[in-house]
C-alpha cells in the first residue's frame, strides 16, 4: 500500500523484488494511482476512501479495482510488446543501414584496389616502355659508332691502297 501512496522507497523495494525497472514500475502506480481517484469519481469517494474501502473489503469497489488493475495491467503489457515492437524496428533499421553502409565501403575499397592495380599495371608498361626507349637509343649510338669506325676503316684502307698504288707508281717512274 505505500508504494500506491507513492512512498519511493517502497517502490524501489518492491522493484527490487520484482526484478522490474523502477521507472517502469511507478509509471504502473501513477497509474494505479490514477485509477483508484477515477474509481473514487466513479462513487463518489475521495483516493483515501476508495483504499480504505478495499481494505475493508468493499466488493464495489474491488470489482472495480480489479477491472482498472487488468486494463492496467493490459496496458502495461501493451505498451511492452510496444515498445519490443519499436526497438525491432529500430534495430532492424540500424541492420539495414549498417548493410548498406558495409556494402558501400566494400564497393569503394574494391575500386580503390581495382585502381591501385590498373595504376601499377600502367607504371610497369610505362617503365618497361622508357626501358625499351634507353636500350634503342644506346642501339642507335653503338649501331652509328660501329657504322662510323667501319666508315674510318674502309677509308684507311682505301687510303692505303691509294697510296700503295701511288708509291708503286712513282717508284717505277723514278727507276726508268
């Protein structure tokens, strides 16, 4: 009876007992509280009255009590699977957002690598193609050096047969 009176500490006790949320359980004695003054409208009793004749045992008024207690009761229960209701709403949102979420990351990353390889491939064609530039160029100049000393060398010996045929000639005048 004084966790109906609204005694705080009776209603943390019988919390405690109950193994129930105290919030929970003085919103459910406002609400017996609230009950018991409607009740009192109803016949025309003060709260006081109205609990001091259910102690008394006034059949009236229990029958009415006990009508306003089960459709408290039931909505309590009510606003329970409520509330169960709401947070599976809630939670399954929060699923599908996450879903959502991961799937965009996994998307992004897997561009992200797509990327990173398409970008080494490019850096390996490119340093293959510089690669293949330097060694045609070196080519070039080792072909151009090799054509020029082969250039040098047949005019040495073209010299050298000039001068031989010259020497030759000129001893063979020189003699007669």
């Amino acid at each position: 009876m004084d966790a109906i009176k609204g005694n705080n500490t009776a209603i943390g006790q019988l919390a405690s007992n109950l193994n129930c949320d105290f919030n929970q359980l003085q919103s459910g004695v406002c609400a017996i509280q609230a009950a018991i003054q409607e009740v009192g409208g109803k016949v025309g009793y003060s709260a006081e009255r109205v609990i001091n004749a259910v102690n008394l045992g006034d059949m009236n008024i229990v029958q009415q009590m006990k009508d306003c207690c089960c459709q408290t009761q039931q909505n309590i229960i009510k606003m329970g699977y409520e509330n169960q209701l709401g947070q599976k709403d809630i939670v399954n949102g929060m699923q599908q957002g996450f879903s959502y979420t991961n799937t965009g990351l996994e998307r992004g990353f897997s561009n992200v690598g797509f990327q990173m390889s398409q970008l080494a491939c490019d850096l390996k064609t490119n340093a293959n193609d510089n690669t293949q530039r330097i060694i045609d160029t070196m080519n070039a100049h080792w072909q151009s050096d090799l054509q020029q000393r082969y250039n040098d060398a047949r005019l040495e010996l073209s010299q050298q047969r000039q001068n031989a045929t010259l020497i030759a000639a000129l001893k063979t005048t020189a003699t007669t």
